[in-house]
C-alpha cells in the first residue's frame, strides 16, 4: 500500500513541473511586452526597464521557471539583482516559500492574494459537495430501488430540470426571491469560522453553495441510480440475496459499496475543480474567491496571480488524482496491482 501511494505521489509531482512549465511557456514566449503589462500604461521607458529586471522577464523562458520552481521550494526575494536593492530599495519584497510570484499590479505577492481568496472558495466547495453527495447519493439509491416508478421518474426528471438552468439563473432567482423578496435569508457575505463562529459561517455559505450543489446534483443522483442497479444485478448480490441477507444488508453492505469507486472519482475531480474557483458563483454572490481573483486578473492581465491560480489549481486536481487513487485501493484492493 505504501508502494502505491509512493508512486502516485511521484507521478504527481513530475506531472506539477510539467503543468508549471506549460503554463510559463505559454505565458511568457508570447511576443506581448509582459513588463509594460506588470508597471502600467503610464509608466516610462526607464520604470519599464527595471520592472523587467526586478521581475526576471529580462531571463529566458526556461530560467524564469527555473527560478520559479526553486521559488516554491526555499522562498524568493524580488528583486533578487543585488544592484536593483540598492537603487530601489521599494521594490524589497520577500516572499516566503512556496512562493508562487509576486504581482507587481496589486503590489503584494500572489500567495498573499490567494491566502486571502483560497478560504473562501475552499469553504463554498465543501459545503457545496457536502449537500450534493448527500442528497445525490440517497436520491440515487431511493430511485434505484423504485426503478420504473412514478419516484424514479418523478427525481429523475426534477434533477435534470434544475441541471438545465444556468448557474447564473439559479444564484440570481435565489437573490431576488430567496433573500429580497420573500426575505427567507439575509444577504450572504462571507463570515469566517473565527469571525462569525460555525453557524454564521454556515449560514452565509448555504445560499451560494446550494447554487452549486444544485448544479452537480443531478450528475449524481443519476450515476448513483445507474451504479446501484449495475451493482445489484450482479451474480453476487443474488448469491448474497439466496443466502437470506436482508434488502438493507444487500444494498448498503454490498451493492452501494461496489458503487463507491466511480462516485468518489467524480467526487475528486469535482471537489478539485471547484477549489480553484467557482467563478460564476462567486461573481453572482460577490464572494472574493479564487474565481474572482481569477477574474479580475485576467482583465488586469496580471500574469504572475494568473501562473499561480493555475499552478493551485493544478496542485488541487493532482492531489484530488493521488487521494482518488488511494481510495480505490482501499475500497478495492485489486487496484495496488496495477
């Protein structure tokens, strides 16, 4: 078991260098002036000269990400060109390892702006996930086991009745008639635990996390419905069912169990996903997230906060890909063979 998980961490590692080098290529080998970009559109020749030399745009590609990887590991300082310290001592910057760059458009490094965003949205994704694996999953088993009923219909037909509006309809009906009209819900604005205790917190986050939920919801209550007959018309099931196992026993036991593996694949690469950002749901409900940092990056062309949204989220997808694997071998331990 530690062999697996040894190599699928490596694996994940090799496949992080790879995504870092991908994204700095395709960033920075583009012909724009990536310095003008970085001091703003009054600067002068000169205060261009030094950003690109503060910022290590004047290296090659290759030693940028050089540069950047070793960042991640022991810290960088900006700038790091011992002269630049001495004639402009304002540029002094430390960024504390891992250092994903520094943004000279807000004036602060990226893992400071992403500190301040990553809380938010990796609160709205667990809460988010939360409400739609429970009910996806009991919605799943309950039209599973009422297969040809008015109920299966009846959940089937709802979940993809809900999946066909927008995220964007689903958070802006919430707002106008959830919040102002009918007044059932205050406003929601992101509380911390430490600043408004677990039940302000979740209070806050159940409004702009059930738009998400929503949205995912009918993917798994119709893979749960599907996995749980797939699992029940197999030749074990019927041994177990001609052995006297009760229904509960059979389908909780052995049938859902057997169901598990896909429902925690889609669960990985989904929880991840949304930890880099939901960027809809987050504009809709005005929640300073990754997504909205993402956002507002891009339209400031601010390119080393994009390089490290990108290199998170891709840290977020990978690690969801190791903890996914690992799960399979423990729930089925034919897969540390492979």
């Amino acid at each position: 078991m530690w062999a697996y998980a040894a190599r699928r961490i490596v694996i994940g590692v090799m496949l992080l260098l790879a995504l870092s080098l991908v994204t700095f290529v395709l960033f920075f080998a583009s012909p724009a002036d990536q310095a003008r970009h970085a001091c703003g559109k009054q600067c002068t020749d000169e205060q261009i000269a030094v950003t690109e030399k503060a910022l290590g745009y004047d290296k090659p590609v290759l030693v940028q990400w050089g540069t950047f990887v070793k960042g991640m590991v022991t810290g960088r300082e900006f700038p790091a060109d011992p002269e630049l310290k001495k004639t402009h001592p304002e540029f002094i910057t430390t960024c504390d390892r891992p250092c994903l760059g520094y943004s000279k458009t807000n004036g602060v490094t990226v893992n400071s702006l992403i500190g301040e965003a990553a809380p938010i949205s990796i609160s709205l994704a667990v809460v988010a996930v939360v409400i739609w694996l429970v009910f996806g999953v009991i919605l799943g088993i309950i039209a599973a086991v009422t297969k040809g009923t008015i109920m299966d219909r009846g959940i089937v037909g709802l979940t993809l009745i809900i999946y066909a509006f927008p995220t964007f309809f689903i958070g802006v009906f919430f707002l106008k008639f959830v919040v102002v009209k009918w007044g059932l819900l205050s406003y929601p604005q992101y509380l911390s635990i430490a600043e408004g205790g677990v039940g302000g917190w979740l209070t806050n986050l159940f409004l702009p996390a059930f738009t998400l939920a929503l949205v995912y919801l009918a993917s798994y209550v119709r893979m749960t419905r599907a996995f749980v007959l797939e699992s029940l018309g197999e030749d074990y099931i019927r041994t177990a069912r001609s052995k006297g196992l009760n229904s509960r026993t059979v389908l909780f036991k052995h049938a859902l169990r057997a169901a598990l593996t896909p429902l925690v694949t889609m669960t990985g690469i989904d929880f991840a996903g949304l930890l880099g950002g939901a960027i809809i749901t987050e504009q809709v409900f005005a929640y300073n997230g990754i997504g909205k940092l993402t956002v507002d990056s891009a339209n400031a062309w601010d390119l080393p906060t994009i390089i490290g949204i990108v290199v998170l989220a891709g840290s977020f997808v990978i690690l969801a890909n190791i903890i996914v694997d690992i799960c399979y071998a423990l729930i089925d331990p034919r897969v540390r063979l492979g």
